[in-house]
C-alpha cells in the first residue's frame, strides 16, 4: 500500500482564493435557473408527487428520456431522524418524503447513459422531497448522513441539477470509502486550520467526481458546460468557501482577542508595579525631606563652625538626591499616564473584539 500523502493546511486553503463567490451574480444566477428547471415541459411532480408514488415513470424530450421511480419513506427512525436533525435547516416538507429506487437518464442521439444506482453503494439509499416548505423552494441542494447511509436531497426530479447534487452527495461516499481504504480521517495536515482545509478538499473532490461523471453529457451539449461550473464551483462550491472564510476569520479573531488579552494582563501587570515602585519613590521622598528637616535643625543648634559645616555638605547632598527624586517621580507619573492610556485601549480593543466574536456567533448559529 502507498503511504497517503498529506497536505499543507494552508497552502491548500490559497485555494479560497480560486473561487469568487457572488450569490448575486446574473450569470451564476442565470446558470442556476437553467439547470434548476424541469427538462418536461409537462411534468407535475414538483406539485402533484403523490400521484406518481410506486410508479416506473419514463418521461421523454427530443434530448433525453427519464426513467425514475419512487416510494413514500416509511422508516420511522429515519423519519424522526429528518425531522430532528435536518427539518430546522432545510425546512423539509415531512409529508412528502420519499425514497427514490430508480433514476436513469439516456441521451437519444448517442448510447450515453447515468444510472445514479450503479454509482451507489448497495447501503446507502436516496430519499427527497421535491421541494421545501415556508417557503417552497425547488432549488436543488443536498446532504449526506454516513452514519445512517442516506443521501437527503430537495428539488425537483425533473431537473439538470437533481442529478448533479445526487451525483455530488456520491462524490462524497467515495471520498469517504477512500479515507477509511487509506485509514485516514483527513487527508490534510493537522493544524489550527486543518479542519476547514479538509472541508473544503471534500467539497471540492465531491464536485470534481459529478464533474467527471458528467463528462459525457457535457461533451453532447446536453449539459452546458459553463452551467455546470457556475452550478458547482461558483454557487455550491463558492459558498462553502464563503462559510469555511467567515469560519477562519472567527479562529482569528478569537486568537487575535487572546493575544489581546494577554497583553492588557502584562500590562495591568506592569502597571502594578510601576505603581508600587512610585510609591516607594514618594515614600523614600518623604524621608529624605524629613531627614533634611532634622540636618537644618541640627545644624541651626550646631555649636562649632566645622561642625555646621559638616552639615551644610549634608543638607546640599541631601537636597540634590530630593530634586533626583522629583525628577524621576515625575518620569514615573508620565509613565502611569502612558501605562493607564495603553491599559484603556486594550480594554476599548477587547471590548469591541468581543462584541465581533458574539455578533459571529450569532451569524453562525443562524446560519446553522
């Protein structure tokens, strides 16, 4: 077996960079819609899927025919698991969930051909619901549970983009199947950033393995080439990216804010000290005046002449040793000033950093 190869955190998120997210892009947009709508002028599904349950459908175009089939989930511990886990998101419409067992698409101009259940493992099944609820929305997305084995997908059947998303959700099994081949949950270095460098790879082999799948529809003109792209780099992709950079901008906010602190401890640290040694400076202070009070004294009540001279030389010594500490008194009191300014704008910079931090996680949690 070949020793797995591990990638670089950060030389691997640069990759951020390839992808320009822009939900309000009129070609992205443009794109979407292309894929999103139904390939049957005809069909009913999206608003009448009761009325096709337990049925072989074929549907047919000049293009291509559809073959599909679908039954009503009845698993209870799926269901609840649904509606616990994935009815807050994606505001599933728990009445109308099924299981699919059969999608084909075949191209009438050539022999090409996607069966999604050639691509899946036997374990694994597929369940949908064509659209959401409060509001409907029939754009197609996705999720996958590998701890259950099922792929969980919205949108409607009838479309370009509910393969590609189912297709999509595979790429992601077979990534899966290849980390535990290797016996290796990531395939990226551990760091700080490690996690979201594995996100991104995931998301990223996903789309590359329904990209690959695709090839052949693509090269037939069935699927738009630029469609496809715009589907999967830049909308599905490029959002992923756009959560994964707003995820790493948190860990560095978080740890710009530690350092923060950090620095107003040391500081406040500091402070103290400075404090308790001008404290000592105004105490030493005190007592060479006092000293000085007691020299004049002596020195008025002196009787011999040396004897006062004597202690002319020591007021002199003792008042230049007092103006030294007024001197460096002063020096310290500006320096408790500069210390005091830093120490409040630490507080100011932790203040308003802590306020970002909340208001992401707020952002986060909703977005969750």
């Amino acid at each position: 077996m070949n020793e797995t190869k591990f990638i670089n955190s950060e030389s691997y998120l640069e990759k951020l960079n390839q992808v320009k997210y822009d939900p309000e892009s009129e070609e992205i947009l443009t794109s979407v819609q292309n894929l999103e709508k139904s390939m049957f002028q005809d069909s009913e599904i999206v608003n009448n899927s009761e009325e096709y349950l337990n049925k072989d459908m074929s549907l047919e175009n000049s293009e291509c025919t559809l073959n599909f089939k679908y039954v009503q989930l009845e698993e209870p511990y799926l269901k609840e698991k649904i509606l616990n886990d994935l009815q807050p998101k994606y505001n599933i419409d728990i009445k109308n969930l099924y299981i699919l067992k059969k999608f084909i698409i075949s191209l009438k101009n050539n022999e090409t051909k996607l069966d999604i259940f050639t691509l899946l493992p036997n374990d694994y099944e597929i369940i949908f619901t064509p659209h959401t609820i409060n509001p409907p929305e029939t754009k197609s997305s996705g999720c996958l549970n590998i701890i259950d084995n099922f792929i969980y997908t919205y949108g409607d059947p009838t479309s370009k983009a509910f393969p590609i998303t189912l297709l999509h959700e595979i790429g992601h099994i077979v990534d899966k199947e290849n980390l535990k081949k290797n016996n290796v949950k990531s395939l990226i270095n551990e760091d700080q950033y490690s996690d979201y460098a594995e996100e991104l790879r995931r998301e990223r082999t996903a789309s590359a393995y329904a990209i690959n799948k695709l090839r052949p529809f693509v090269k037939s003109k069935f699927i738009d080439k630029k469609d496809l792209l715009n589907y999967l780099k830049n909308d599905s992709l490029g959002s992923h990216c756009s959560v994964i950079e707003f995820n790493i901008a948190r860990l560095e906010l978080r740890k710009e804010t530690g350092e923060l602190i950090n620095k107003y401890i040391t500081s406040l640290e500091y402070y103290e000290t400075i404090i308790n040694e001008y404290a000592m400076l105004i105490e030493e202070h005190q007592k060479l005046n006092n000293d000085l009070i007691q020299i004049q004294i002596d020195k008025e009540i002196a009787d011999e002449e040396l004897q006062s001279l004597l202690y002319k030389n020591e007021i002199e010594k003792h008042e230049k040793r007092i103006k030294e500490y007024k001197n460096e008194i002063e020096e310290y009191k500006k320096h408790i000033e500069e210390c005091e300014e830093e120490i409040e704008e630490y507080e100011n910079e932790i203040e308003y950093s802590l306020n970002m931090i909340k208001e992401s996680d707020e952002i986060a949690e909703y977005n969750s």
